[in-house]
C-alpha cells in the first residue's frame, strides 16, 4: 500500500498543478521574437534557420531550443504569418504591416447656434 500512496495523484505538489492548469503559450512568444528577427534582417529571399537562431543569440540574448522553434515555425506558416522558402522563412505580406488601429470617430461639436436659449 506504500507504493500506492507515492503515485497517487493527492501527493502531487501545488506547483505542479499550476503548471499543469495554466500552460505557458512558448509558441507565441518564439513565433513574436521570429517575425522581429524577420523584420530586423530584412532579407528579401527569406532567412535561414541558423541565421534566426544567430539573430536571437546576438541581440535578444536567448536560445531557443530546436523543437521548440521547428514547432513556431510550423505553427507561423500554418497560420500564414510566415512563408517557407527553400530552407528559409520569410514574413508574408500580411504579417509585415502592423494591424491598422481603427480611426476613431470624430466627434460631433455641438453648435451653440443650433440650440435656443429661453429667455427668463
């Protein structure tokens, strides 16, 4: 019954729960610093993937471990923000410019000519 008790699920700790209930997007995050690579090194054929790990390595100060990328960047050309050509990556159209913000609206300017004043 010793056995039983070490990998019943009542002894996991708390902090493994946590990571289990709120898992951490790491996709998005390496497919953000991926399109500012892809920005920054505004190669017009595409950038290579040893290229886009040197980028990171020299101005974010990060490295991304192999599957980790292979699996952002898969998940980018699925969603076609990126565009796989030959051996390299490159930003779509789409991805390049920023979302528009809305224009807001103008407000309207309430005339003082429009409403009458009543005179006491």
């Amino acid at each position: 019954t010793h056995c039983l008790d070490i990998f019943s699920k009542e002894n996991t700790t708390s902090k493994n729960k946590k990571q289990r209930e709120n898992p951490t997007p790491f996709n998005m995050a390496t497919i953000g610093l991926v399109k500012e690579c892809l920005l920054a090194l505004k190669d017009r054929t595409g950038s290579s993937l040893p290229a886009i790990n040197k980028w990171l390595e020299n101005e974010k100060k990060v490295t991304i471990k192999k599957h980790v990328m292979r699996a952002a960047l898969k998940k980018g050309v699925e969603a076609g923000t990126l565009i796989p050509v030959k051996a390299s990556y490159k930003l779509s159209p789409e991805a390049k410019n920023p979302p528009k913000k809305k224009a807001a609206a103008p407000k309207k300017k309430k005339d003082a000519a429009t409403k009458k004043k009543v005179a006491p």
